[in-house]
C-alpha cells in the first residue's frame, strides 16, 4: 500500500489524494489478519514519517486528552460518542455531548489524530508481532517529539500522566497471584512460504499425498470420528431422559473455573477461570495437559471458549471480555502451544429484552439460526436471528422462584435439540451423554477448587427411549439393589440386549405406520383444502414477509440456510408437474436467479394450488417472496446467480404485467432489426446489423420504452453513457476546470445558421440553442481561465440517419491559452483517453455484455506517446493515396464527407493501428466564423476535429479574441456583426480584453454509439428525438 504514498512535490492535491487515502485503509485495522494489520502498519509508519510534523501535533494533544481523561474519568452519560476521535471533560463540552470549539486542538477530528489513536491500539494488538511493531512507531514519535521544540511541554505531560496512572494502579493493586505463561506466536510463514513454493504447484500438498505420515493421520482421524458418531447417535435419542448421576473424575484446577468445553473426539476438557487461566485435562485420565495464560489484560477475564476444526487437527478458539478473539494450535502441549491467530472482533448486537445480564450462550451448530441465552434473573430465551434484531426472541422460560445466575445452557448437535441448563458452571459434550459441571468446593487444599465430570446411567436412559411400561431403575449408587417391581431373579445382561433391540424395534415399526397413516390422511385433506392459501396471492397489507430483503447481487454464502425476501421481476416459468415449478427471478440488469416451488404432503408451506398460481403467472409481473436460500445442486447456467438458488415458500403479486407484450424481454435483449423507419437509404452505408435473428424493429423497442429498458444490454449501454459524462467532468475538476450552466432559450440563432427551432415566447420570437459556444467564451472573458459544461443541445436538421438527433446532450469546454493553441488539443485527448482507459478497466462487464448483443472488435488506442495527430491536408492526401479510388481527386479546401471520414478512419486503423486520430488545420470554409486562421498560412484555421471509427466526435479550435478581427471575419462570412444574437457576441470583446482561447465540443450520445460500434446513437439516447420521433 506504499506505492500509493510518496511522490517528491507534495502539493495540496497530493495531500488531499493522500490523506483520502489514509481515511480508506483506516478500517484495515480491524481486520482479523495479523498479515493485513502488518501491512496496515507500514502503511501508517510511512505515512508517519511523510507528516511527522503534524503527527507531532496529534500525539502531543493525545497526551493532553490522556491526562484529562486519568484527571477527570467519564461519567457514563451516555454522550461520549458526540465527541468524536478526542476526549474533553464534561466542562468543555456542549450540552449536546460534542466538543466547545474553543476546546479543539489543532488535530481535532483529522486524519493525522485518527491514524495516531490507530497506532496506538495497535500497540496494545493481541498479535506479538503486530504490538511489537507499532510499538516501534509509538517510540519514534514519542523519541523524536522529546527532541523537537515541544519536547519541555511533552515530557511535563508524559510525567503526570505517569503519576496518575501509577496511582490507579496503586488503588487496584491485589496480593501477587502466580500466573502461567502467555503463549508466543511462532510465525513461521517464510518457511512455510520457501517450503510450500519449492515443489511444483501442480504436486499434492503433504497432507493430501497418500501413503504420507500426515495423510494417514488425517485418515486415522476420520475413520475414529465416524466410529464415535455412530456409536453415540442412539444415545443421543435418550440422553434426555437418564440420569446423571455417574461422578468420572475429579480434576484440580488450581482456580475457580468459569467457563468449560469438550472436545467432540478427543478427551479432551478446556477450562477457564474467572481471569485469563486456561487448563487443558484429559477427562478419562484425569491428567492435566496444558495450563497457560490467555494474556489478557487485568481487569478483563475469559467470557468464551470454543473448539474449532474438531474433525480434524483441532484449534482452540478463545473470547475475552476486552474484545479480543484468539486461536490457539497445540493447545494440549505445555511445550508446544502457540497463538496461531488474534484480532479485536466486532458483533452484531441482538436486544435481548431484559433488564438482567447474559450469563451463558448456546447455538444450534447446525445451521447458526438458532440461539438461546441464559439470564442473571434465571430466564432462558431463545433468539432466531433470521427474524428482524426486534422480533428475534421467539420463546422464553422463567421459574420466578428461583432467581439465580443460568450459568451454562447447551444445545447438543443433532438429536431432539436436548437443551440443558443449569445453574452452575458446565459443559457436554457434543456426541457422548457426557457434561462436566462445578460443584461447591467439598474441601479448600491452599484454595484449590474442585470441579466434577457425570456420565449419565445409560442403563435407564434405554428403557426410558424403548416406549415400553417403564420401570423405576435401579439406584445407580447401589447396584444391589433392585428395582421397585423387579425380583431377585433379574434379567442377564444378554436377554436385556435382546429385549432392548425387539422394543426399539417395534418402536421404529410403530413410527413408520404412524407416519404413512399421516402422509395418506395429509395427502387427501390437500386435494380439499388449501393450507397454503394465505402463502400466495395478491399482496395486502396483512400479508406482510417479516425477513430480511436481500438484492440478488448480494447473496453469498453467509444467506445459505437462511429466509429472505426478494422483490424481482417474472422473467422465466416452467411446470414441472403438478407439485412443482421453476421460476427466473429478476431484478435490476441481468442479476437473475432460480427460484423453486415445490408442493410438500402436507400442503404448507407450498401446496399444489400454490404451484399452479405460479405457473398462471404473466412474464414481467412484478412479485414478492420469501424463499429459503440454498446451493444447487449443479450450477444453473441460465441465471446469472448460478451458485444459489430460492426455494420459494410465498409469493405475493405487487403489479401484475398484461395478457400480451408489446416487445417481449428476450427480443429487447436482441440486436435491433429494421432501421428503415428512423433511416435513409445511404445512411445503412458500412453500418451493419450484428449477427442473430432480430424480432423487433428500432421504431417497436423505442414504442416499447419500458420493456426496451429492462434489457439488460439497455441498462449497460445506459451505464456506459453516464459513465462517460462522469468521467469527463472528473477529469476535468481534476484540472481546476470551473463548471457552469448555458442557457437552452435564446433571443437569437446562434452563430448566425438556420437550424434552430423557433418558439413563441410572449411577444417575441425565441430559440433552443443549438451550442454553448458564446456562452462559454463570455465565462472566458468573465474572468474564468477553464471551464466546461454538461447541457443539451438543439440541432433543426431534418436528418433522418442513425448519426443524427435534433435533440443529444454536449460536453464542452474552454480554456485560455498560454503559448499555443495545441495546449487544448492535449489536453482534449488527454480527456478521451483517461475516459477509453477506464471504460476499459472498470466496465468491462457491461462492455461484454453489450458486445454479446452487438459484436464488436477492441476498441484500439494509440500507444501512450505516439498518438495519431494528422493535419487536414495529410488526411486528404492519405485518401488519394491508398484509399478507394473514388476519393483520388479530393482537395485540400474542402471539407470531408462522411464517406470520406469513414475510409480515412479504415486506413489509420491499418496503418497506426488506432481507432482514434485528430485531424488539425481544416480549411477556413469548413469551419464557423469565430476559428482563428492559421497565422503562417492563411487558408487554414487553428481547428481540429476528434474521430473514433472513422467518424468525428468533437470539433474545436482556437477562437478569434479581438474585436476588430472577430467583426472582420463575419463580415467575410456573408453575415452581419450587428444583427440580433452576433452584435451581443461581438460587445462582449469589444466591453472587455479578453485572453486567447480555445476548446471543443464532444456529442455524448455519439461516443458511446461509436466506442460499442452501435448501429444507431438512438440506442444510446435515453429518450431519443428525431424529425419522425418526438414520443415518448
């Protein structure tokens, strides 16, 4: 990210460019990679260094903000985020929250405080690596600041706040406590790096090789990790009901454990203590594996534990009260455990709608919708988060008798989702009708706490699942005792089995005939009734779809196994029987995707009538959904969200399309057929209709505005052209250019020609203008030294061909020139080729798609440096000789055909390999009367015109600035200088002295119609106007 700081004339732009810069990469820093948090840090110590001076600023008003904070601590009133980056007592503030602006240092909500307060934090990162490298920043600064003029004032400040915090750490001060050691990070990345790059790419990793150490470990673990699930699956069914009574161990924690958890496979229990204490023991053994600190700091304690990638070599997950996550690798191992990863975590907050704390958390792992959490009151509730953060609570338990801490809920993966909770610290485990709970200490060695781990009686937890008349069971404590309602003469262990397998049996017959007995029954009462009515229809107010709206550009696999609404366009349906249908769900361009609605037995939430009202659908009505996202099984090809799809579950009809289309999307999304409404004969001459069968003339798609628009490729060419505008106006401002708004009413025609449009105007005759031309040289002469103006322009031509409107928007500009008029000619091609630069960088999807409508060869561009700049007489001489032989006997004092420009462009395209070229010192009769003449050859003018393709896109030039040479030309010209519209024009440079000027006019419409290679700019117009069209 340095390459984007350092260039050597640091002017106000390149700070601003560069502060911007800073600003972006500010959330960087958050970040859960230690790597990206490095390279953040580099980023920040250049930009340090680059403007240390006021980074002096910043870190000397932190210290100041630091010593007020330690002297004057918050009150908590609820105001604190109204001051921004700084902290002020209560006194300097507003009644508001925010800062007095007699309190704001010289930082004050910059970039330089805000970059400082990062390097900071960063000091105190949970990554080694990440604080020892910022803390190297903090000592440069703090180093050089002593040093410099305000190094008195400093060390002053950094001495009381030493004192003070001395003294906090006084009052807090406890009796010495023994803590183990933090783990190190070992990064070992550029072995890793030289190790994973020496062999070819193409060669399996270590651990995928077969007959490897690695790869037989992994398979080991797979085969053991299936065996366990098989094993314990029917146990799950009847761990609810046991009793757990069964002590396995009792382990010596040296510490109150706070939080605990089992590993799924291993033996493995993870335990913490009220502070930053982590044990590992092995519950079986009742050995103790590992005990280390989790290094957060005092104050804080472990609020989380969690085992992650348990199927295979499994990491410990670890959460503390002061934001921090951390992973741990080897955690087993006194020797050999290492911070594998840390970082500072945000959350999304859910209002848990009590006044009383969270004291436990528990998920349903399998999908992550479901939550439930434990009160300090004694409530459970339970949260479903894929309703709205207001309405997540879905369920709630309380015994107001007992008001004590729930310090630990779980809800075991699979199974009937068994929810346990109890009142102390616990955990189960995930497969095994195992839990680990603490009890009250039954004796104190040196303060040492016990904690106990149960196993549950399995013996009456399988005839409690057999649904057979149930026994009381044995006491477990002891066994010689029978049962109530047993005999001496018990069952042997064998008969038991036997019994045990013919009741689950029986149980499981049972089950299946219930369920075919409810499919029959469920299977006729739908042929009658219709359970999902209220799940399709047209929408209303008491049909609302309470889930999150989600834009199909946005799915991703965060949504998977999640209900959403979207609200998109029928673009597509097909039956697939009667209990099912697919539909092309659309919205915005080409963002299309498979939604599926499929009947169930029951009826709901889709039934077989719903799937038939699907299916009656009219293409393009506009509807609403709720579906549930899920993953194909193969990619669907026909939508361009091909990774997912929706399984509807209702649909809401918001505007219905009609019976018949007057232009179907399919044929929009066609290249345009017959042109000869909005044409002429000649006009068709080297334009090309592209390739596929057409359906619909260019006079239906523009009959059509909105289905013609819904097109995709209508959308993109829409961007393209927007795009462009954007771009010329940003390069622009980038320059200092001034913009400004012409007039589209006028008094007179301008420059004096025929094609305007004329209307009443009360009781005088006025005009659309047909350029901006005088206007913009007026701005020149008012004093503004660049200017540019993004405007329509009116042209009266009864020219009926696909390169002409009598309406199209212009994009002008003017300058004053210093030395020579060829400063506005670069400058203009810097414009075209900074806008065909970035058409081609960041729209290159739009691009393509326009291109599978309407083929088209790359665009081509001169190399930089080399750009093709001919002058009007070497165009006309290139023509006579090597172009058609028609064009043998052009002269140098006339103007070029359209036929001409296009054979011209064929051969620079051959010869430069360019489609974009200017043509300089055209011919005085060929340009208007304000060009100045060339002063060495008097027959040509200082004017130039841009083409693309063989056709021109802008005309511009030098203009003529003295009065009495601007009066003369007209007057050359056949015209009058003191006729209506050119006497105002003239006075303005009689009024005034005005500099040399020059600039250009470019028709929008047609550089975009001429970059894609459109057959006609009215694909480009958004509401094109031509002689034949003034609707809609």
């Amino acid at each position: 990210m340095t390459t984007f700081l350092g260039i050597p004339d640091l002017t106000d732009e390149v700070a601003r460019v560069e502060e911007s810069i800073a600003w972006t990469v500010m959330e960087m820093a958050y970040d859960g990679s230690a790597i990206v948090r490095k390279e953040l840090l580099v980023f920040f110590s250049k930009f340090i260094q680059r403007y240390e001076s006021k980074l002096f600023v910043a870190a000397y008003e932190h210290m100041i903000e630091e010593r007020e904070y330690r002297r004057f601590p918050p009150q908590d009133d609820g105001q604190d985020h109204q001051m921004g980056l700084h902290y002020i007592r209560k006194d300097q503030r507003n009644p508001d929250g925010s800062i007095k602006v007699a309190a704001q240092g010289l930082s004050h909500n910059s970039i330089f405080a805000a970059v400082w307060k990062h390097v900071l934090i960063m000091a105190v990162d949970p990554h080694p690596e990440v604080q020892r490298d910022a803390q190297i920043v903090v000592d440069y600064i703090n180093s050089a600041m002593l040093q410099s003029p305000v190094g008195g004032p400093a060390q002053a400040l950094m001495d009381d706040i030493d004192r003070l915090r001395s003294k906090t750490v006084a009052s807090n001060k406890k009796s010495p406590d023994p803590r183990p050691n933090t783990p190190l990070r070992q990064d070992n990345f550029l072995e890793y790096a030289v190790e994973y790059f020496r062999e070819p790419q193409m060669k399996p990793t270590e651990a995928e090789e077969p007959g490897s150490t690695d790869y037989n470990e992994r398979l080991w673990r797979r085969s053991r990790n299936e065996a366990i699930l098989r094993e314990t699956q029917p146990q799950k069914d009847i761990a609810g009901n046991g009793k757990w009574t069964n002590p396995s161990g009792f382990f010596n924690n040296q510490s109150q454990p706070s939080k605990m958890i089992l590993h799924q496979f291993e033996d493995h229990l993870a335990v913490s203590d009220d502070r930053d204490t982590i044990c590992v023991w092995d519950w079986k053994k009742q050995d103790r594996l590992c005990r280390f600190s989790n290094g957060n700091p005092e104050g804080s304690k472990i609020s989380d534990l969690q085992f992650i990638n348990e199927d295979d070599q499994a990491l410990l997950l670890t959460g503390s009260s002061d934001g921090v996550v951390r992973i741990y690798r080897n955690y087993d191992s006194d020797k050999k455990v290492e911070v594998a990863a840390a970082w500072r975590a945000l959350t999304d907050l859910v209002p848990t709608r009590s006044g009383s704390c969270v004291t436990s958390l528990t998920s349903d792992q399998m999908t992550g919708n479901v939550f439930v959490a434990g009160f300090g009151d004694g409530a459970i509730r339970v949260f479903d988060v894929r309703h709205k953060p207001q309405e997540a609570m879905v369920k709630k338990w309380k015994d107001d008798s007992d008001k004590v801490w729930i310090k630990s809920v779980h809800m075991q993966r699979g199974g009937q989702r068994e929810l346990l909770d109890t009142l102390r610290t616990a955990s189960t485990h995930e497969h095994l009708p195992v839990f680990a709970v603490m009890v009250q200490p039954l004796r104190q060695l040196g303060g040492v706490h016990l904690q106990t781990l149960y196993t549950s009686n399995i013996t009456a937890s399988v005839l409690m699942a057999s649904e057979q008349p149930k026994e009381v069971p044995a006491d477990p404590a002891n066994p010689s005792t029978p049962a109530a309602g047993e005999d001496a003469a018990a069952p042997s262990k064998k008969g038991a089995k036997k019994a045990e397998a013919k009741a689950k049996k029986e149980a499981e017959k049972a089950r299946k005939a219930a369920e075919r007995e409810a499919l029959a029954a469920s299977t006729s009462a739908a042929a009658a009734e219709d359970n999902a009515k209220d799940n399709y229809g047209e929408i209303s107010k008491d049909r609302p779809i309470n889930v999150e709206i989600v834009h199909l550009r946005d799915l991703a696999e965060e949504h998977v196994g999640k209900t959403i609404k979207v609200r998109a366009w029928i673009q597509n349906a097909r039956a697939q029987g009667a209990k099912m249908a697919f539909v092309e769900l659309r919205e915005e361009g080409n963002w299309t995707v498979q939604g599926v609605v499929s009947a169930s037995a029951e009826g709901t939430p889709v039934s077989r009538q719903m799937v038939k009202w699907i299916q009656g659908l009219k293409l393009e009505s506009f509807v609403s959904v709720e579906a549930l996202v899920q993953k194909p099984l193969e990619p669907v090809k026909s939508t361009k969200v091909s990774g997912f799809e929706l399984h509807l579950t209702k649909i809401y009809l918001v505007a219905p399309a009609p019976e018949m289309l007057g232009l179907g999307l399919a044929a929009a999304n066609r290249p345009v057929g017959s042109l000869e409404d909005e044409s002429v004969g000649e006009a068709l001459e080297g334009l090309s209709v592209t390739e596929g069968t057409p359906v619909a003339s260019l006079a239906t798609h523009l009959n059509n505005p909105a289905m013609h628009k819904r097109a995709p490729v209508s959308q993109a060419i829409a961007d393209i052209r927007i795009a462009v505008e954007d771009l010329f106006c940003e390069y622009l401002r980038a320059r200092r250019f001034k913009r400004f708004h012409p007039p589209s009413l006028i008094g007179a025609a301008s420059e004096g020609g025929a094609n305007v449009f004329a209307l009443p105007y009360f009781d005088k005759q006025a005009y659309l203008a047909q350029s901006p031309q005088f206007y913009k040289q007026i701005e020149i002469a008012g004093g503004r030294k660049r200017v540019f103006c993004v405007h329509p322009v009116f042209r009266a031509e009864n020219s009926n061909t696909p390169r002409h409107m009598t309406e199209f928007m212009g994009l002008d500009l003017e300058m004053e020139i210093d030395d020579h008029y060829h400063e506005v000619l670069h400058l203009l091609e810097g414009v075209f080729l900074y806008i065909f630069g970035k058409l081609a960088s960041e729209y290159r999807e739009e691009i393509e798609l326009i291109r599978s409508v309407y083929p088209s060869e790359e665009f081509l561009l001169p190399e930089p440096g080399k750009e093709v700049r001919l002058t009007f007489a070497e165009g006309q001489a290139l023509l006579r000789a090597e172009g058609p032989s028609e064009f043998a006997n052009v002269t140098d004092d006339e103007d070029m055909s359209t036929a001409q420009e296009k054979a011209l462009g064929a051969l620079i395209r051959k010869k430069y390999n360019s489609d974009f070229y200017v043509l300089d010192k055209f011919p005085v009769d060929a340009r208007p009367f304000y060009a100045m003449p060339d002063p060495e050859n008097p027959k040509v003018t200082n004017a130039y015109d841009f083409m693309m393709r063989g056709q021109e896109i802008l005309s511009g030039g030098q203009r003529l600035h003295l009065p009495h040479e601007l009066e003369a030309t007209i007057r050359a010209k056949g015209l009058d200088p003191n006729q209506p519209g050119l006497k105002e024009y003239v006075d303005v440079f009689r009024s005034v002295g005005v500099p040399p000027h020059g600039g250009g006019g470019i028709g929008l419409d047609r550089v975009v119609a001429w970059y894609l290679n459109l057959p006609s700019v009215q694909l480009v117009a958004d509401y094109p106007r031509t002689p034949k069209r003034l609707a809609p």
